[in-house]
C-alpha cells in the first residue's frame, strides 16, 4: 500500500546483545546440571547402586528436564503469541534462575535419602519448563528486529547463549575442581556454580527488562489481530513446518549431548575421573562457538540455510567418530581437536542459522508458538535421550560405535527435513513488515 509506513521500533543491536545474555544465563544454568550429571550426582544423588545404574539414573533425570521442555514451550507461546514476547522471556529468566540455586543447597542422598533424588528431579523439570520457555522466544524476537539479508547473523546471537552458557558452566566446575580436592569437591565444591546463578540472572533481567517487543507483532497486537489459541493453530495450519523444524533440530542436539555430556562420561569411564580432557574440550569448543555460531549464520544469510545445515548434519557423524576414536587413543589434545570437528564445524554447521530459519517458517501470529514447538520437540526426541541411549548401548555392545550408528539414524530424518523445508534466508521475511499507520503500535510499546 502506498500509504504503508514502517514503524520505527526496531533495534537489532540491543535485541541480539540481550538474546546473547539472557540465554547464556539460561544456558549455564541448564548445563551446569548437565556438567554435574556426568561428574557427580550419580554418586550424590544415587548410591548403593553400580557405577553404571547410577551413570543411568543420573541420566534419566537429565532426560527428565527435556521432556519438560515442549509443555514450557506450548505455555510460553500461547503467552508469547498473544501478550508478548518479552513478558515470557522475564519469567523464564527468573524460573529457571530460581531452580539452579535451589539445587545448589539440595541435601545429597546420604542426608534425606530417597528426598534427594526426588527434589532434584523436580527441579530439573523446572528448568526444562524455562528452558522450553526462553528459545523460541528469544529467536522470535532477534528474527523480528532484524533487516533482510542479516536474519541469521542476528538470530545467531541467541544460539550463541548455548556455547557461551557452556563455556561459563564447565568453566566454573572447571575452575572449582582445581581449586579443591576430590572429597571437598564432593562435600561442598560442586554447589558454588549452581549457587552462582542468582548473580547472573540479576545481570540477565536488568538488560533484558530493556527491551520491546517487535514492530510486526506490536502491530498484531494493537489491531486485536493475535491468536486465540496460537498452539493449537499452529498444529493445524502449519504442521508440516512443525515437523520440519523438529527434524531440524534432532540430529544437531543429539550430536551436541552426546559429545558434551555422555562424553565427559565415557572419557571418565576409559582414562580414569582424574582425567580433564572431556572437560578441556568442552571449555575449547564452547570458546570456539562463540566465533563459529555467528560465522555459520552470516554464511547462511549469503548462501541460504540449508547448505550449511546439510554439510553439518553429515560432517556430525564423521566428527563423533573422530571423537570416540581420540578417546581410545588417550591424547588430550586429539580429544579436543576431535571435539572442535564434531561440535565447531558440524554442529555449529546445523545450529548457527537455525534461529532465523525457524522463525522465518512461520506466520507471526504463530511464530512463537510454532517455532517453540518443532525446537522442543526436536530436543526431545534428539537430545533428552540421547546420553542414556549412548550409555545403554555402550554398556550392552561394549564400543561406542552403535552411538555413531544411532546418531545415523538421526542424521537421515535431519538430512530428510533440510531437502523439504522451504528455503528463506532471501525472503523479505518476519522483519520488514509494511504497517499502515492505523495498524502500528506506538514507537517502544511494551510488555
């Protein structure tokens, strides 16, 4: 329309400087569980057990908190797709900033006994639901601020929470395990990073209560244009785009977990628990992500999202075979080098670009809803079972090369989702709405 003006509420830089943070925070939160799964809760929370039934229980609380994820997605995007994006990032914040100090003062098993477990299972379904809540919210909100042609990179700022998170979370255990022996790690030393969280969310919700919601869906909003049941119309007006992005997303997680956690596990299994290198490994990948992520995200602005994705999922299974091999040969630095294959160039491959890709799958109304789901969903079913597959599995064959079989059968449904989603890194996309002036909200309208 002629008459169509755009509204002046858009500001990338400060929306993908608060995505970074606000999802780091998450992020470290949520892998400092990860971290203390494969290091500690399986003898804290789940002794008088053998070493490989505790490593399986440690996990399954660890899957626990995946499958919380797509019932904090489905809250999160109804409120998301009908009040705001920004109001449901708030709260994600402080929920799962909330359960990681709580677990940081959790009396182990020796204390309360079975209590114990049972608390921290709980509290590990509690960040599953922030977690499920923060992604999609966070990618919808970079997708909508940004200019055509820059979708990925500013999108990638959300994804770089994840390697950011890790780094601050394995760093910290990290940091801690240097610092103290063995029983005082064990007795005390493990909680300082949990307990360290309530000081990162403060820093989180001061930049984050900065933001407003973008102008596309500010215009929805003011016209009573939204949804009434966003999840349920994005079930039934775009399920193939559901599926897609949930084919998307599993081999990428699973590929990421299985390295990042079941492999600090099995390093500890085959070279003994004084080892470090699964731990410097991750420290070396997490620091590279930060560079890698957004380096993938601005090739698939130039190049399209489903290139990289693509090599990515393949290049997957000839980095973990490359890890499990390192690991036999017990050099430090070939594990890390490993790693930096597996997770900087075939995992960041797959998971740079896919904020924007996402988020540019759906409609407005449903973005937050839809893209919430397919990425949940997709954790699931790739990530919250991956560690205790690749356990079971190496404790029945004795190898690991059934998990690099395994993650083949995930990396075929990826490869399969790449070939038919629709290709929209070159549309003019969720960020350059045209919005007549009675349709638009007023300039920093917010939630």
């Amino acid at each position: 329309m002629s008459s169509a003006v755009r509204v002046p509420v858009r500001m990338p830089r400060r929306v993908a400087v608060a995505s970074a943070i606000g999802t780091t925070v998450e992020w470290y939160d949520f892998y400092l569980y990860a971290t203390a799964t494969a290091l500690v809760f399986n003898t804290l929370f789940f002794p008088g057990v053998s070493s490989t039934a505790g490593t399986l229980a440690a996990f399954a609380t660890y899957a626990a908190g995946f499958g919380a994820r797509p019932i904090g997605a489905v809250v999160a995007g109804h409120i998301g797709d009908r009040v705001g994006r920004k109001a449901v990032l708030v709260g994600a914040l402080v929920t799962m900033g909330a359960a990681t100090t709580l677990i940081g003062v959790l009396p182990t098993f020796a204390t309360v006994g079975v209590l114990a477990p049972t608390l921290l299972v709980v509290l590990r379904v509690v960040q599953g639901l922030a977690v499920g809540a923060e992604w999609g919210g966070a990618a919808v909100l970079s997708a909508e601020h940004a200019a055509p042609g820059r979708r990925g990179l500013v999108g990638s700022f959300t994804q770089i929470g994840s390697p950011a998170g890790m780094l601050l979370a394995t760093g910290s255990f990290f940091l801690v395990r240097s610092l103290t022996d063995s029983a005082a790690f064990l007795a005390w030393g493990w909680r300082l990073p949990f307990l360290a969280s309530a000081v990162l969310v403060v820093v989180g919700l001061i930049v984050r209560l900065q933001l407003h919601d973008g102008p596309e869906f500010a215009a929805l909003r003011a016209s009573g244009r939204v949804a009434k049941l966003p999840v349920v119309e994005a079930l039934r007006g775009a399920p193939r785009s559901v599926a897609l992005t949930t084919g998307l997303r599993i081999s990428q997680i699973a590929l990421f977990v299985i390295v990042t956690t079941y492999g600090l596990t099995y390093i500890s299994q085959r070279l003994g628990s004084g080892s470090s290198a699964g731990l410097l490994a991750v420290v070396v990948t997490s620091a590279l992500g930060l560079a890698t992520t957004p380096l993938w995200a601005a090739l698939s602005d130039r190049v399209g999202r489903r290139r990289p994705t693509l090599f990515g999922a393949l290049a997957g299974l000839v980095g973990l075979a490359l890890f499990f091999g390192a690991v036999e040969t017990g050099s430090t630095w070939l594990i890390v080098l490993a790693a930096v294959v597996a997770l900087n160039v075939a995992h960041d491959a797959m998971y740079g670009p896919q904020a924007a890709w996402f988020a540019e799958l759906f409609d407005a109304r449903v973005r937050y809803s839809g893209a919430s789901l397919g990425y949940q969903i997709g954790s699931v079913l790739g990530g919250g079972f991956s560690p205790l597959v690749a356990a079971a599995l190496v404790a029945l064959t004795g190898a690991p090369w059934a998990v690099v079989a395994y993650l083949g059968v995930l990396t075929a449904i990826t490869v399969a989702s790449a070939g038919l989603a629709r290709e929209t890194a070159f549309d003019p996309g969720p960020a350059d709405p045209e919005i007549t002036p009675s349709e638009a909200a007023p300039v920093g309208t917010q939630v």
